[in-house]
C-alpha cells in the first residue's frame, strides 16, 4: 500500500492486516467492517455526524482499534471481560481511532489543548456508544464460546461413551467366540485317527465358520444373512459330531436376510439351544431358526426339541444368555428384549426381539 493512509498506519495494524488475509479472518474483518459502517451511518443519519464518509472513516478507525486492544491485551490467553472491554477498550479505542483518522485526514483535534473540553463532550455519544457496541460484542463472542464449548463437551463425552461400549461389546464378544472354537478343534482331533472323513468335513465347515467370522468380528454391525452363514456352519460342525441326534431348519425370509444385525446376538441362543437342549436328550432332536417381521421389529426365534426347562440348570443363567441381555441393554436399553420359555410338546424357544 503507497496511499498516505497507509503510510501513516501503526507497525501493529500492519501486521493485523496481514493475518486478516486468510478465509475465516476475512470474513471476520467483513463483517466488522459492515458493523463498524452500520454505527457510522446511524450516527449520520441522526445528524450527530459531519458528513458520510468522515463518519464511516472514524466509525471503522474506532471498531479496529477496539478490535486490536483486544487483541493485543488477550495475547497471553486469557479473555478480556465485559468491564474491561467497556470501561477501558472501548473509550481508548475512542481516542486512538478519533486520532488515526485526525491523522490521515489531516485534522488531528486537539485533545489536551485550551478549550478541548468541547471536543470531549462532543465525543460523549461516541464513548457511550463505543462501549455499549464492546458490552454486546463480548456478551455474543461469550456465548458463542460457552456454546462452542458446550458442543465440544458434549461430542467428547459422547465418544467416550461410544468407546467404553464398543470396549464393553468386544469384551463381551471375546467370551463367546472361544467356547465354539476350542470345542470344535477338540472334535477335530478326537475324529483324526478313529474317522479322517468325518474330521476333513468338521475342518470345511469350521475354515467356512472362521472366513465368514473374521470379517463380521471387525465390524460393530453385520447382516441377518452373514449371521444365518455362520449359523449353518455352526450346526452343520454340530450334526457332524451329533450325528442321527441333532436335525435343524433355518426359516428365514429372503426379504429379511438383508436387514441389519449386531455380531453375536444369534449364535448364542443357538448354541444354548445345542448345549442345553439336544446334547442331554438321548434322542437328540431339532433345531429351528426363524425370523419374522412384527410391527417395525425382528423377532428372532430358535426352537428345539430338547429336554426342555428344569433339566438343564443354565438355560436361564449361561454366559451366551448373560451376555446377550447385557448387549441388547447396551445397544437398545428397553426396545428389546429376550425370553425363554418351554414349549407345550418339550424342548425351550429363546425369543429375541430387536428394532429394525
């Protein structure tokens, strides 16, 4: 810049100028300027003023300088607050901004010479009007900061919980899958030597379990059709191992196998169903998985014929039925829920009723 104005501009406003040259600091300055010219006009308009362009100089000389003692008295981190920005930005800022356009314009008011006190009391308004402009800026750059900081509390404390879930479901998902493999791997290596077939079909089923397993472990939601794949699995292992025992029915609509379904809520309740149903009965028995669609939830049913309640000592209180109350409580609090009752000709139904 090689006008005069610019010449007789502080090393300070300088440097503040340049910082304005970004995006967000421009736009900042935009609208300081538009306030800073909005007072200029009022103060024309209500014949206070000498003439428009004077007045939108001295108004925007002012509102600058307010805007770099603020600065300049915050550098260390610390607000300036309400009575500052009144009692004593803004009236300084009066002076300085009175004096730069006093400089520019060539017309610099003696303030401390005789008879300066009509150049006060005519600069009485502007004072007034100064410090109530700094006592409503702080008021809203305050609030927006309580707000902002509000946001910024609430977001953190909103991922911390979202992190202590996700640890507390991995936690909960760590103590389910090893009990199916560490079984699985014991079949295996007690049919080796005594039936090599029957082990080679175990070891398909379970390599098709583990590929459909690991990517769904990774994820904090999968689908109903990737869940009934590790299902067929699962009770494809057991028919191996149970033989003539243990028939079972996936039931389920192809029109629901693409809907959303957190890991681990299924496979308990069948394996619940295997170890406390079918494998204490003598004849074995059937398993059915089914789901349907009632009233905007999926309600998710595996019945068998086993021995049925009062046989079995865990059918309520088992890891995989504690553990898959404690994650519908986690993820859906009181909109599911999960039962288990007898059926009228033996063997239990677990019922699991999730929103969609």
């Amino acid at each position: 810049m090689n006008s005069p104005v610019a010449a007789r501009l502080p090393a300070t406003w300088s440097v503040h100028w340049a910082r304005l040259s970004d995006t967000g600091s421009a736009w900042f300055a935009l609208t300081l300027v538009l306030l800073n010219s909005l007072i200029g006009v009022s103060f024309w308009a209500s014949g206070r003023g000498d003439v428009l362009w004077f007045d939108l100089l001295i108004s925007n000389s002012i509102g600058f300088a307010a805007w770099g003692l603020g600065r300049l008295l915050t550098r260390g981190g610390r607000q300036a607050g309400l009575l500052v920005r009144s009692l004593i930005i803004a009236p300084v800022s009066v002076v300085v901004g009175v004096a730069f356009t006093g400089l520019t314009t060539g017309a610099l008011p003696p303030f401390f010479a005789a008879g300066s006190g009509k150049i006060w009391l005519h600069l009485l308004p502007t004072f007034v009007a100064a410090s109530v402009v700094c006592a409503l800026v702080t008021i809203l750059f305050q609030s927006m900061r309580m707000r902002t900081a509000l946001e910024t509390e609430k977001r953190r404390a909103a991922e911390l919980r979202q992190s202590e879930t996700a640890a507390r479901l991995a936690m909960l998902q760590a103590q389910i899958e090893p009990h199916f493999l560490f079984n699985t791997l014991a079949n295996v290596q007690s049919l080796i030597s005594r039936d090599p077939e029957r082990a080679t079909q175990m070891l398909d089923h379970l390599n098709r379990y583990l590929r459909a397993s690991l990517s769904r472990t990774r994820k904090p939601q999968s689908l109903l059709q990737e869940e009934l794949t590790l299902i067929d699995a699962l009770l494809s292992i057991a028919a191996i191992r149970l033989g003539q025992r243990l028939h079972y029915r996936i039931e389920v609509p192809d029109a629901l196998r693409d809907l959303v379904l957190p890991p681990l809520l299924l496979q308990p309740l069948v394996e619940n169903a295997l170890l406390h149903g079918i494998e204490p009965a003598v004849d074995g028995g059937s398993i059915t998985v089914s789901a349907t669609r009632e009233a905007g939830q999926l309600v998710l049913s595996v019945l068998d014929t086993g021995v049925g309640l009062g046989v079995s000592s865990h059918v309520h209180g088992g890891v995989g039925l504690s553990n898959v109350r404690t994650r519908l409580h986690t993820l859906y609090g009181e909109r599911a829920s999960l039962s288990v009752s007898g059926n009228a000709g033996g063997g239990v139904t677990a019922r699991l009723i999730i929103p969609v």
